[in-house]
C-alpha cells in the first residue's frame, strides 16, 4: 500500500465523534464536552496542562496544585458512525451533549 492510499483511508474512516470529561477526583469538578473526535480532544487536553498551557485557567490551577494522577479522563458516549465520513455531526453532537449535562446534572456543560 502506497502513502497516497493510506493517506485516503484515514481521511474517509469515520472519527469517534462524542462526549467526554475531564473528573477532578478530590473536588468532583468536571469539565464536560462534545468533539468530532472526543479521543483526540482528550489527548489534547491533557497536552495542555502538561504544558501548563490550558486556556481554563481554573482547571489548569488544580493540575497545577494536584497533578494527573487525580484526573480522569474520560469517553462518556459516541455517536454511531454513518455510512457518509463527510457528514455534519455538529447538531448530533450538540444534542447528545445535552443529555449528558442532564443526566449528569452539570451546570452549562461544565463546573470548572
């Protein structure tokens, strides 16, 4: 298989479009989201506050204070993937999200 192909699978696999969280254990504050790609923006995250460069400045002060062995990072639910690796999930995502600030009864999809 040559670079070009496998350039074009990976554009045309489907991303793990979802929700996640970022837990603080001791305090229970959670950072809630939705990504086209929630595994990615968790890896993300986490490169941020590493490099102490998180734009939540709350959140990068308990990394700060208390370090990663006190977070969980988490992939809370993914959409199924459609048939289409082109198609808009931005209103799917927004939805499930919504269900998941309920269910989990946090405040504007985020308590940090």
């Amino acid at each position: 298989m040559d670079r070009k192909e496998i350039m074009r699978r990976y554009r045309e696999t489907p991303r793990p479009a979802g929700v996640y969280r970022v837990v603080h254990r001791p305090t229970g504050r959670t950072l809630l989201g939705a990504s086209v790609d929630a595994p990615a923006m968790l890896n993300r995250i986490r490169a941020q506050l590493s490099m102490h460069g998180h734009p939540n400045r709350t959140l990068q002060a308990a990394w700060d204070a208390d370090g990663e062995a006190v977070f969980d990072f988490e992939v809370l639910d993914l959409l199924s993937p459609g048939d289409d690796p082109a198609r808009d999930v931005s209103d799917d995502l927004e939805t499930l999200l919504e269900l998941w600030v309920e269910k989990l009864e946090v405040e504007t999809g985020s308590s940090f």
